[in-house]
C-alpha cells in the first residue's frame, strides 16, 4: 500500500501510522526506520499545510484583537501538546495492541480536525512558526517524561512486580522505624548529657572559688518562681454535712474549711479545747451569713461522712497498682524538674521547699495558744518574687499578678510571702546542698572557731561580774555562765497569749528555777524545769559554784510565785533596762568576740564533741584490732548523742519504735537458734575429722567453723543495732550533727570507718564542701 495513493487530505498521524503497520508486517527493521525518518520529515512539513488551509477557512476572523489572537495560539498551543503527549503515550506502550491502535488513530483522527477547524486565521505569520517549533522540542521531552510515567506505573500494577513494591514498602517501613530509634536515640544522648550537667552542677566546688566581701550573694539567679496548690475540688454530692441531725449544703468556702476540721477528727488536736474554739471562730468568718445564722455550736456539727469520705481516698491511694503509681511519680518529677531548681551564677542548684504551703488548720509545737486557727490560702498576689535583673521574671499562673517583683542580691530567697496565723514571713530558699547554704554553715563554724581564742577571756570576765556592784552585770554575768555550762539557748521576751510559753537563759521566771543548798550530798544544786525551744521540756538538776547560787538566791528575792519583780529580776529577766540578749551582745562585741545567742551555743556543742571524738580515736587506736565497724560507729554515735544530751536535744519516742525493736528482737532469737544448731554441727564434724582424718572431713570442719563466725558476727551487729536504737530513743541525733557539729570533725575522725557509715546521700551532698576541705590533721 502505498501512501502517496492516499485520497483526500489525511493527516500526518494516518500516514505514520500506515507506514509502521506495512512494516511490521514485512518484518524489515530497516524499511521501518526510513519510514519512520520520512514521517517525521512529513510530520514537520504537515502543519504549514494546515496552517495555510485554516487561514483559508477563517478569513472572516481577521478583525480579532492582538489579545484575543494572543489568547488563541495558546490555547491551539496547548491543545497541540496535548494531543502529541497522547499520540506519544500511544506510540510507545501500545504498538502490540493493534486493536487499540486503530482506535486510538480514529480519536486522534477526530480530535485533529477538531483543531484544524478551530485554528485561528492568523497562525501563519512568523511568530506562531517559532512558536510550534518551540512546542515541538517541548513535546518530545513531555513525551518521554510522561511515557516513563505510564510504563512506570503498568510496570507496578503488574502481578509480577506487586512483591518487588512490597518489599520496597517494607524497606521504607523500615527506614522509617530507623529514623525514630535513631531520634529516640538522640533524645536520651540529651536527656544523659542533661543529667551529666546536672550531677557536675551538683559536685561544683564552689569552696575554690572564694567569696566576695560586698555582702553580694549572687551575680545572677533564674528560676520558675513558687508552685501554687491546686484550687480547692468540691467533695461529692453524696456526702453530707449535717447540723442537729439536719441536712446543710454549705458555700464552697466554707465546706473547704470544714474538710480541714474532717481530716483531723480522729487526731489528738480536735479533742482539745483551744483547737476547737480556734477553729470554729475562723470557720464561722468564712461563712454566708445565712450559714452562721444557723451554725452557731460546734458540738452540733456532723462530719462523720465528711471524714469517712477522706478515709477512703486514703485507702483508694494505698491501693493504687505498681503502674498507678509510677504515673504520679513521674507526674511528680516532671514538677520537681520544672519548679525545683534554678540557675545560680549559671550552675544548677536544687531549691529546698518551691511548693507554697496548702490552706490548713494551723497546729503549733505543744500547746500553742493559736491551735486550729485557719491557715488561708497563698495567692499570687501574696508572694513576693526575687529574681535577677537581666533574666525574666517568673510568670505569675493564669488571670494572676505577683505581689511585687525585686532584683536583690544581697538576700538568698527566691520568694517570700506573710502568713495570716502568725504574721511569719516565709521564704523559698535553696536546698541545703547548695552554694548559700553551705556558705552560711562554713561561715557560722569559722566564727564559732574564732570564738575559740576568746572563750578564756569572756569566762574571766563573766566570773568577775558576779561580784560587780550593778545588778545588771550581774545579772549578764551568770546568764553567761549557764550559756557556757549548760548550753542553754539566749532566748529572748516574746508577747504573752501570741506563743508557746517557751523560755530561754534570758527569759526564765521564778517558777522555773528552784535552788537546793543541799540534794544527794551535792552542794547549791540548781533545779531547772520550763519548756524550752519546740516546747520541749527542759528538767536538769546541775550544782553550780558557791558565787552563782549566792547571786541567785539575791535575783529571786521578793518575787512572787509568777515572777512578778518588786526590786530585782531574776536572771536576765524583766531587765531595768528592758535588753537581756542585746546586753549579751554588747558584752560580747566588747570582748572581740561574736554573737552569743547561736554562736556560742554552736561554739559550746563543737569542743566537748571533739573531745569525746579525741576520746574514741584513743580508744579506736588502742582497741581498733578487736573493734568491728559497728562498734567505731557505736562509738562515734555515743560520742554525739552526749553532746546532744547536753543541750537538750530531745524527741518524743517514734510511734513505731515498740514493733522495729519486737522485729530486731525476733532476728535476734532467730539468729541465737541458728548460732546453737551451727555449733552443734561444728562439734559433730570436729568429732568426725578425728575418727577419719581426711580432706573431706577438713573441708567440712572448715566450713563448719566459717558459719559459726559468720552467725557470731551477724548476732553481735543486731546487739549493737539495738542498743544504739534504745540510746536513741528520746535523743534527737540529728539534730545537733547536723546543725551545730563542725561537719569537719566527723570527717578528720574516721579511723578506716567509711564517710558513707557516718553521712547519708543527702547529707554528704549538704557538707561536700567539709568532706573535700577535711584531712585527718583538722582540729576545731
């Protein structure tokens, strides 16, 4: 068949697609490949015809504007692309398919004459000429693009491909696992280098940088400010207050007070007269004023449910599972992570108490006159916040202002407010492992050192005031000579029905002192009985020197029984001139030497504990081949307990002391069993080896022998366990060796006991400063 037979006008796309077919059917490649080049000849030739036969047939449009002509090259232009995309699609992926083939040339037969028909009349000039070369080059990449698409996508839906894609989405799947283990990675890679910062923070030797003098204590200080409770959350409506047996729904505020009275009813508190009239009086002055029309007797008023309610929440939470309870832990830490440290001269130190004390029924030490008064809420607009001037200011919680905002740094708070019970400021301070507070205590040690080389001269000068014609310097002077004797704190005058009834040296009354010239063959014996600090009772029974009790018996004289004064004070009481420890203060600056009220007390704690340390490094050193590390321990224990015995460091017995010294009592009979069973079989295997004499019988009498050492051993550290928790039953250790003994001392006396035997964690972080400082030749 030969094209040039062709009748008619017939398309470039008839002619090619006429000549591929005769060629495929002879089967000659190289015939197909000229035809193929005259096609394309053709094909370049065929739309200047077109051109030409369109401008023929619309004459009648050559009054359009320049746009609109504009406007139709491009369209002609595009529907052009378009149809030499479809036609390449169609060359390259469907030559098998004659079928489609044919199809496909009808529809490409009838879309071009679409097109011819609708070329505009103007195409021929020179621009439209370089515009369809231009589409031209364009096309052929188009099609090539668009045709490595379709084959592309063919290729993936077929059934032989589909596992090949599979397995490409499963290494996508797979890279993508990749990608977030490696980011788990790196977060943790943070999270240790976070926690690496913070565990060199919390070893930063600040002790080596030394300390400036300015009375600055900080160059800068950032942090999140205090954490505000939560606000109050109604109890159900199914528990119920009542009143005279009568049903009350009370206001918000007053039912969160009754819940505070609720939580403590079965506590000792509520059964006291002082709490209960405290109470009711500040929960009536929160109520409506129909509310206290109607409660008026606390006798009347029902909390039973109230307090049943809260029982069981407490039983709830006991109950909570393992997982339960990691939640809040870490709901905890994440808070503790967020308020509870800040940025001190750019190290991150801990803060001590950042949670702002809840509303509360107010208890006090002993009997406190203001027992069960309301401890009200804290608001934002209370707190008062001290923060750097460069850094930003804590921001307040939501629809609340800070009280004010201040940048001193000679202070170490970081936010104060005023509570309403007893008009105390309270402050957030740092953790007592941080840089201020270690440099307070190793300040307050270095002075109470100081005060070391003086105490010789205030002593002489005190014993010559007893004889001093002022009744004042008496006075000072045998207030000091208790201080020192009997390290009895200054004390101070305090305003009546406000406190406790707690007294100090300066501030005994007559009733508190009772003098004997003659008790169990001992001399001018002094009988002290008061409450002191915490109100814990102080009763001693101490001779003193002749002087002393001569001066006092003058003090006491004509004063009644309350210690109403009709000429002169007793010891530094009612003074004439109204200052008892500031007169104590004045003496002691005038003598080159500190303080009396905390230093001397700190002073006078510190040498009798090295000496009862020096005593125990002797015994150590005489006895330390016989003495097991319990007994250095014991040891060390005793040599404080005597130190806090003398000031009166006392506690009430722990509510569980009976049932750990039962539990330690059990081990014990346990182990003394134990111990006469191993003995039994030692002497058995003894009599054993002596019958046979051989290895085995050896190695059985060898191991017999090591039980029975391990078991004297293990018998004799429960003997002492428990008697170090019997001496310590009312002895508040603590208290002394950590506040008042010279971290130092514990730390030079040691004698191959380790610093892990006689500090816990949190009290080695709290003297890092002392156990780095400290060698074994440090003496107070």
């Amino acid at each position: 068949m030969n094209p040039e037979h062709t009748e008619g006008h017939v398309d470039a796309k008839t002619k090619r697609k006429r000549i591929s077919s005769e060629s495929r059917e002879d089967g000659r490649s190289n015939e197909r490949k000229k035809n193929r080049k005259m096609d394309r000849n053709k094909k370049e030739a065929d739309p200047v015809a077109v051109e030409r036969q369109a401008h023929v047939d619309n004459k009648d449009n050559n009054n359009l504007s320049s746009n609109q002509e504009g406007k139709q090259e491009v369209d002609w232009c595009r529907s052009q692309l378009t149809l030499k995309t479809l036609k390449a699609d169609k060359v390259k992926h469907h030559r098998s398919k004659t079928s489609r083939k044919e199809q496909q040339g009808k529809e490409d037969q009838e879309e071009q004459q679409r097109l011819f028909s609708e070329q505009p009349a103007n195409s021929l000039n020179s621009k439209s000429k370089r515009k369809s070369k231009d589409f031209k080059e364009k096309n052929k990449k188009e099609r090539r693009r668009s045709g490595n698409a379709r084959n592309q996508k063919e290729k993936d839906q077929s059934p032989k491909n589909k596992s090949t894609n599979e397995k490409k989405g499963k290494k996508e799947n797979s890279e993508k696992e990749k990608l977030k283990k490696k980011v788990k990675l790196e977060e943790r890679e943070d999270k240790r280098l976070k926690d690496k910062d913070i565990k060199e923070d919390s070893t930063w030797k600040w002790w080596e940088e030394g300390h400036t003098s300015d009375g600055r204590k900080w160059s800068s200080l950032e942090h999140r400010g205090p954490l505000i409770p939560p606000p109050y959350e109604p109890i159900p409506s199914n528990v119920n207050f009542y009143y005279n047996g009568e049903l009350v729904k009370l206001s918000l505020t007053a039912e969160e007070v009754a819940t505070f009275y609720a939580k403590m009813l079965d506590h000792e508190y509520t059964t006291k007269p002082v709490f209960q009239e405290n109470f009711f009086t500040d929960w009536r002055e929160e109520m409506t004023s129909d509310e206290r029309a109607l409660i008026r007797k606390l006798s009347k008023c029902d909390f039973t449910e109230i307090n049943k309610y809260f029982l069981l929440k407490a039983e709830e939470r006991k109950a909570l599972t393992k997982e339960q309870k990691k939640v809040l832990k870490e709901e905890a830490s994440q808070l503790t992570e967020e308020y509870g440290f800040c940025v001190l001269d750019g190290h991150r130190e801990k803060i001590g108490n950042f949670r702002v004390e809840p509303p509360g029924l107010f208890r006090g030490r002993g009997e406190h006159p203001k027992m069960g008064k309301l401890k009200k809420r804290i608001q934002p607009e209370d707190i008062t916040i001290n923060c750097s001037r460069d850094f930003k200011v804590p921001a307040a919680p939501e629809g609340h202002r800070w009280k004010k905002v201040q940048h001193d740094d000679t202070v170490t708070w970081l936010a104060s407010w005023v509570e309403n019970v007893q008009g105390n400021i309270k402050y957030v301070m740092l953790n007592p492992s941080s840089k201020l507070k270690g440099e307070k205590d190793w300040q307050k040690y270095e002075v109470a050192r100081r005060l070391k080389e003086k105490v010789e001269t205030i002593r002489r000068r005190y014993r010559e005031d007893w004889k001093d014609r002022e009744m004042k310097n008496r006075q000072r002077g045998v207030a000091l000579y208790f201080i020192d004797k009997l390290a009895l704190r200054a004390g101070n005058e305090k305003e009546e029905s406000e406190t406790a009834d707690t007294v100090g040296c300066c501030s005994l009354r007559v009733e508190h002192i009772r003098l004997v010239p003659l008790l169990d063959g001992l001399e001018n014996v002094v009988e002290f009985d008061f409450l002191g600090k915490d109100s814990i009772r102080y009763y001693n029974k101490v001779p003193v020197e002749a002087r002393v009790f001569k001066n006092l018996k003058l003090f006491m004289e004509n004063k009644d029984p309350d210690g109403v004064s009709e000429q002169a004070p007793e010891p530094g009481h009612a003074r004439p001139d109204g200052q008892g420890v500031q007169n104590l203060q004045r003496f002691h600056h005038s003598a080159g030497a500190a303080q009396p009220d905390h230093l001397w007390y700190t002073h006078t704690q510190n040498t009798p504990s090295e000496i009862h340390l020096r005593a125990v490094c002797v015994y150590v050193c005489v006895c330390s081949a016989d003495m097991s590390l319990e007994e250095k321990v014991l040891s060390y224990n005793r040599a404080n307990r005597a130190v806090a015995i003398l000031c009166n460091h006392q506690r009430a017995a722990p509510k569980t002391f009976e049932k750990s010294m039962q539990l330690l009592k059990d081990k014990m009979s346990q182990k003394e069993q134990q111990l006469e069973t191993a003995r039994k079989e030692l002497k058995t295997a003894q009599k054993e080896h002596k019958r046979e004499q051989s290895d085995r019988t050896r190695r059985l009498v060898e191991k017999k022998e090591a039980a029975v050492k391990r078991l004297e051993e293990q018998l004799k550290k429960l003997c002492l366990q428990m008697t170090d928790r019997e001496e310590n039953k009312v002895i508040a250790l603590g208290t002394s060796k950590l506040n008042y003994l010279d971290p130092r001392i514990s730390v030079a006396w040691k004698f191959n006991v380790p610093i892990e035997k006689i500090y816990n964690k949190t009290h080695r972080d709290k003297f890092a400063w002392a156990i780095d400082m400290t060698d074994d030749t440090f003496t107070f």
